[in-house]
C-alpha cells in the first residue's frame, strides 16, 4: 500500500467513509449504521463506573455465579474476560454456554443450585434461536423449581426495541442492558455485550478502557509505522492479496481465548464473495509456506512462549509479532483488531460488516424443524469417498471438523489426533470447528469464501432430550437440524461433505469415532 492511499484510508475510516467498501448506497448505507465500534473506547471511559456500580448491585443480591447464554460476537469477547482475568475479589464466576447439544446443557446446569445463578441472556437481535430456546427453558426451569419471579434471576443483553428486549419487560427480569445498535456483533467487544459480564467478574474495565483508548489514539496517525491497526490491517490485506489465505495464530496458552475471538472476527468478516482469510491455531499449517502468514501474541513476560518464535527464524513466512505488557492490553487489542480488519477488508473491497451467508444456515434449520425437508441436500459422502477427495483436494483446499458434541474430552482427543493425521497425510490445513457455535463466525467463511473447503460433521445422538415449552421439538431436535441444516447448505454449494453420527456412551462413541475416521486416513 502506498504512502499516499495510507493517509487516506486512515482518515477515512475515522470520517465513516462507507465508500471505503464496495456495495451500492443501500450497502453503504447499512455501513455507516455499523461503524459504532469507533466510538467503543470512549463509551466504555464514559460507562466503566456506572457498570461496575451495577455489577456490585447485582452481585448484593447474593448470586455466587453467571451463566452467560450467547452466541459468537455475544459470547466470544466475554469469554475472553473470563478465562484471561476469571472473577476478581466478589466478583461472579462465568460460564459460557454456547451448545444446543442436550447433553452439553445437561453438564453446564444440571449439577448446579439454581438458587445462586444469574443467567445473563445475550443477543444483538434478541431473536438467536438458540439464545431464545435456551431462555424459554430457563425460564420454564426455574418455575418447576418454585421460583415465583424467575425473570428476577436473569438479565439480558440486546439492542433496543428487540424481542428479547421485549421479553426481559413481559418477564420482569432483573435487568436489560441495551447495546449500541450500530455497532455489529463481531465488533462489539468494548460494548456492554462483554463489559457487563466483565463487570460481573470485577474485571477492571478502567484500565481496559485505557488501553482501548491509548490504541484508538494511536489508530488515528495517518502513518502505516505509527498506527498499529492500519498497519496489521494492511498486512493482513497484503497477505491475502498475495494468496496467503491462511492465517497462523500462535497464541500463548495464558491467551488462548482471545485467538478464539480473532478467528471469528477475521472469518466472519473476510470470508465472502469467494475471498477470505482462513484463521489456523497454533498447529502445523500443513499448507505450502506461499499459503501462510503468521501472528504471534503472547505475554511480553513468558520467555519460554517467545522462545518458540525466535526473531532470526526465517521460514519463509511472514510474520508479526504482538507483546502484550500486561492482560489489560486486550482492550487495546480488541480495537486494534476490529480497526485492522476494516482497513483490510477495504483494501480486499469486501464489505466486513455483513454476513449474507449466515442466513442460509438459519433458514433451512428453520423448515427443517417445521417438518419440511432439506432442499438439495443430497447425499453426504462415504468416509472413503471423503479420503479420496482430500486426497485429490487442489491448491487452497482445507478441512473443517465440525463438531455437534457435548464438551468431552476423549472425544475432542481423538479429533485433535485426526486433524494432526490428516494434516500430515493430505499435507492441508485442518482447523476444528464446535458446533453450533461456529455457524455464527467461522459458518461465514465455510460458506462465502474459498470453494475449495472440505467438511467433516461428526454428531453424537443424545442420551437423553430436553423439551422446550411452547415448542414442537427438544434441543435435541434442533442440534440436529442445526446440523443438517449447515450439510444441506455446504452440499447444495458444491462443498465435499461426510458426516458420521455415533449413538452411545462416550466409550462406546469413542471407539464408533475412531472406527469411522480411519477409511479417510486411507486413502
């Protein structure tokens, strides 16, 4: 990028140019009304007392701990807070619960007192089904459990005006937080969809404030070497412009949540018109080095993370490193992040502010739990049939596992040793995806971006189903339809498709799992 066109793009992002991105006065339009997360450090300065005040007023009515129901941009940035800082002083635990999958929601709530939780609802829209269908069952919940007032253990996060806004009022919840409306969810970690769950934990949002500030200050030089979003972003650009689409992030453990959050930042935001950057963890690429670039974020203080990226390293791969003085730094790296990925998407010209193929998933989930049948969903490929297409898979191919599963570990161990397998044996990129999660973030890129990604589904029928009041299916039901519906999708676009399904105790799954992936390595 020339000097000329820096000074430019810089100055104008800060002036909410829409004509930055591609689109027509309707595109540009929708925009300039997403272009909010600019002013996020300043509101965050301006609100950091008064929800600190809040959280301690919650925390007095003597809950011990939070369940926070969300999906992707909603949950992702406080999920962030809670594993990097976790709760502080009085402050709540927090859990995240992010699955559809029964027996997922069995072993978040079923072992718990009730009496204690605060659930926290939270939802851009307010109209997420599984934010939704989660609500209905904790409500339903707590009313068997003779809560006269269960709306008095719950609080919600939305934009204004939304259903679960509305629903929070007809209910008489504790609380409704209202987010900025123009600021999209991916973008909207400096906002009170993770602040006030922040807060909750007694997170220091002063200091994170700060350091958001400080970044933001420092984003508005119009000089590449002064402006550190300007500059990630127009390397990023760069990279993929040069046909480096995959992106390596190699996190320090202490971290790690935050890399969960760039992934979906950078794939919701990239993945489309046939574009897209392909956000890897931290394992071998398994992509020719003229396909990789690399990030590396870690504690300035931890030696032995550095360690394992010396600066004299020269493998060919282009690579930014980012120390981060102290964990506060994240709210710096929340704006750096979001800046970088605007000037990037400018610089592609694809807009970074939509999801056009989200809906797709959604809707077909929808006539899926109405009854009606996929359309041109087809037929998903045998194991053997799936080896044999990694097999033949072409230059800027990857494989995606997408996981419908409750968190168990022997099964993700086995998937984890599949993905280093199938890297070594197909010499490709392998990232895991859980699901239903990744259909609000890297769901995009699988769908708008490269054609060339080959898709796993590996399912686990439920032990036992949850109804949902009002409803004519159970979460079992809709995780199912939450998968097919994403099949049916990536089928119908010409994606390579398997999907395994393993009924059974974990063992018995386990044993099914290793059983069924085997045909793919043996191609």
């Amino acid at each position: 990028m020339s000097q000329e066109s820096s000074v430019s793009l810089a100055g104008r992002l800060w002036e909410r140019d829409a004509t930055l991105w591609p689109g027509d006065d309707g595109v540009r339009s929708a925009i300039r009304d997403r272009l909010g997360w600019l002013d996020s450090p300043r509101w965050l300065a301006d609100n950091q007392t008064a929800l600190a005040d809040w959280a301690r007023d919650i925390r007095a009515r003597g809950f011990s701990q939070a369940v926070l129901i969300g999906m992707g941009g909603s949950s992702l940035a406080a999920e962030v807070l809670a594993e990097v800082f976790g709760p502080a002083g009085d402050g709540l635990s927090l859990t995240i619960l992010d699955n559809t999958h029964p027996d997922a929601i069995t072993e978040a709530l079923g072992n718990r007192a009730w009496s204690r939780i605060l659930f926290v609802f939270s939802s851009k829209s307010g109209s997420t089904i599984e934010v939704q269908t989660l609500c209905t069952w904790v409500l339903d919940n707590l009313e068997e459990q003779g809560v006269a007032e269960p709306g008095g253990q719950c609080v919600a996060i939305t934009d204004p005006g939304s259903p679960l806004m509305h629903l929070a009022v007809q209910r008489h919840f504790l609380d409704c937080l209202e987010g900025p409306p123009d600021v999209g969810g991916r973008f909207s970690a400096l906002t009170p969809f993770a602040m006030a769950p922040g807060a909750l934990l007694g997170t220091d949002l002063a200091a994170i404030a700060h350091s958001a500030l400080q970044m933001a200050e420092q984003c508005k030089a119009d000089e590449v070497s002064i402006n550190p979003g300007l500059a990630l972003g127009s390397w990023l650009a760069e990279q993929s412009l040069a046909g480096r689409d995959c992106l390596q992030l190699c996190i320090d453990e202490q971290y790690q949540a935050f890399g969960s959050w760039v992934e979906q930042l950078i794939a919701e935001s990239t993945g489309k018109a046939g574009k897209g950057i392909l956000p890897l963890n931290d394992a071998d690429a398994s992509a020719p080095r003229s396909r990789v670039a690399r990030v590396i974020l870690g504690a300035s203080t931890n030696e032995t993370f550095w360690q394992r990226y010396p600066q004299t390293d020269d493998d060919g791969v282009p690579t930014r490193r980012i120390p981060l003085e102290k964990e506060a730094d994240l709210g710096g790296e929340f704006f750096r992040w979001c800046f970088a990925v605007a000037v990037a998407g400018a610089v592609m010209q694809l807009n970074p502010f939509d999801e056009p193929d989200v809906a797709a998933t959604k809707a077909v989930t929808r006539e899926l739990l109405d009854g009606e049948s996929a359309p041109g969903s087809g037929t998903p490929l045998t194991p053997e049939a799936f080896g044999l297409s990694l097999a033949s898979a072409g230059q800027g191919s990857y494989l995606a596992i997408l996981t419908y599963l409750p968190d168990e570990p022997a099964l993700f161990d086995v998937l984890e040793e599949f993905g280093q397998a199938a890297r070594k044996h197909f010499a490709i990129p392998v990232t895991l995806n859980p699901g239903p999660r990744y259909l609000h973030s890297t769901g995009q890129l699988h769908k708008g971006g490269s054609p060339h990604g080959l898709f796993l589904f590996v399912r686990s029928v439920p032990e036992h189903d949850l109804d949902i009041l009002d409803e004519d299916f159970g979460f079992a039901h809709l995780n199912h339809a939450q998968a097919e519906g994403d099949r049916a999708v990536l089928t119908d676009r010409g994606r390579s498709v398997c999907s395994i399904e393993l009924v059974g105790p974990t063992m018995s799954c386990v044993a099914q799992l290793r059983g069924a992936l085997a045909p793919i390595l043996s191609a």
